[in-house]
C-alpha cells in the first residue's frame, strides 16, 4: 500500500496544539476590534480618561500582555461581546491598535465582571449600588449577593443605600474628597436624616475628611460661664465628634474633642480602650455612625 504524502510539506506541527476554540494552546487568538461590542448590562458605569490614556501607552510600548474575555452577540451574528476587558478594548482602540487576544466565555457570569473589577478597585461604590438593584430586581436576595461577591451583608447594605444618593454625595466621590462606601452611605443617611448638620460638610470648599474634622474639632466661641447656648455647643460637638470613626496607625477609634490648645489636633478614644491625642493631618475618617 502507497502513502500519500502530498500537501505534507504544507502540514504545521502547530496544528496539533489548537484548542477547541481554534487558539493554540498558550497562545490565545486575535480578534478584529472592529467586532467587538460593549455590554449594556457592564456594571461599572463609569471610566477614567486618564487612565484609559494612560493604558493605551503601556499598550504601544508593550502591547495588551491579558487577553480579554469574549462571548458570541445573539442579537449580531459574527460579533462579539466583552464579558471581561472593556478597558483594554478601549484602550487598544486608542493606542491604534487593530486586533486584540481574547479566548472565548460563553458562559459569563455577571457576578464575575463585578468581583474582578472590585479586586482591581476599578467598580465605584455608586456601580455597585447599581448592580446590586439589577441583581435584587433579577430575584437575588442580598444575601446571596453578599455571598457571591464574598462580601460581608454590611457591606452590601452600605453599598446597596447609594442607589439613589443625593448629588452632594456624588460629587464629594468625583472630587476625591469621600472615596469609602462606609463614609458615603453615612453621609447619604446623615443628609436624610439630619441635612442641617451634614450639607456644611459637603460645601466642597475642601477635602471632606480634612472638612469633617476641623468643623468638629474647631474651638467653640467662648462665652461666659452659663452664657446663652454654652451647654448646647459643647453637648453638640461632642454629640457629633463621638460619632465619627477614625484610623490612626492601624488602629481604629472614635473622636474625641480634647486636643492641644492652638493646635490642629484631637484625642482619639481607640477601640482597644487607648487614648490619645494626635495631629488631625494624621487621621483617617472611616465612618460617621449613629451615636
């Protein structure tokens, strides 16, 4: 019997080593970024144009170095859908680029893009708070949130508060003054609950943590001993200072009113029963709770 062995000098050894989806194992395929659609449902709903120009020249110098995640577009047949990546496609598109590495997913899972983009701190709290209403309106209970996004239910309760939250809050989080979900919910229930007190803190006039702080601990105008309103300021500053969270070198405590006289600076009645009184340059405010 004679083997036909014609065409074999057209064979490539590299055939063998193709997966499923056509890729070579270890070597993910390109696909055309002109086929290549957004999610609607994506749930960071916000990007920095900064970074994104600042992605798309770490992609000329040293091209996308993570393929993006991609599955089949029902609805537009021969396209495709970012399951994971969004960033890099729009940052390749910016860099000039044609073509991106991507594998195939076609079993996306919501929760997927949300967990990898809070371990990227890419999801702002007010996504979150979005995706969390999608989800609960798709019949999960916060629970099962909680518990796929390996998330404390605190947590999600905090996050899920700022669906609606007032564009005061929204801003003090686009200017950088209130990056923590924690601080924000509590700053969204304090508008609600007691706007007097909290509107002065969100004027923007400076960094909200700074802002809070100083307006606590700024030294009342002194009056005679039983003036009119004494007794009332002292009560409400303390009132208001204990109800602030702090972080002083790891540790955490709340406020306290007491500091050097002249001086920028507060005591803190820490969590492990300590006290001290430290520079309010120095402190970090985690939380406004209700006290």
């Amino acid at each position: 019997m004679t083997l036909n062995l014609s065409g074999l000098d057209r064979f490539k050894a590299s055939a063998l080593l193709r997966d499923d989806d056509g890729s070579i194992s270890g070597v993910p395929l390109e696909m055309e970024l002109d086929l290549i659609d957004f999610d609607p449902g994506q749930p960071r709903r916000s990007m920095s144009d900064k970074a994104l120009a600042e992605l798309a020249e770490s992609i000329r110098a040293k091209k996308v170095l993570e393929p993006v995640s991609l599955r089949t577009n029902p609805d537009r047949p021969g396209r495709y859908i970012v399951n994971r990546g969004e960033r890099r496609v729009r940052a390749s598109r910016l860099a000039g680029r044609t073509t991106v590495p991507y594998f195939l997913d076609e079993d996306a899972d919501p929760y997927a893009q949300v967990v990898e983009n809070l371990q990227r701190e890419d999801l702002t709290p007010f996504d979150l708070s979005y995706f969390i209403a999608e989800r609960e309106r798709c019949g999960d209970s916060r629970a099962e949130i909680a518990r796929k996004l390996g998330k404390p239910a605190s947590f999600i309760t905090e996050a899920a508060g700022l669906v609606d939250a007032p564009a005061a809050v929204r801003a003090a989080f686009d200017d950088g003054r209130a990056r923590d979900t924690r601080v924000l919910y509590q700053l969204t229930r304090g508008l609600r609950e007691n706007a007097p007190v909290v509107e002065p803190l969100l004027d923007g006039k400076d960094p909200l943590t700074r802002s809070v702080l100083d307006r606590v601990v700024r030294p009342q105008p002194s009056l005679p001993l039983g003036g009119e309103g004494s007794d009332s300021r002292r009560i409400e500053g303390t009132r208001v200072a204990r109800a602030m969270v702090v972080e002083h070198g790891g540790r955490r405590g709340h406020l306290g009113l007491n500091g050097q006289p002249g001086k920028r600076t507060a005591s803190v009645n820490f969590d492990d029963g300590s006290r001290q009184v430290v520079d309010l340059a120095d402190l970090k405010l985690i939380a406004w709770t209700a006290r």
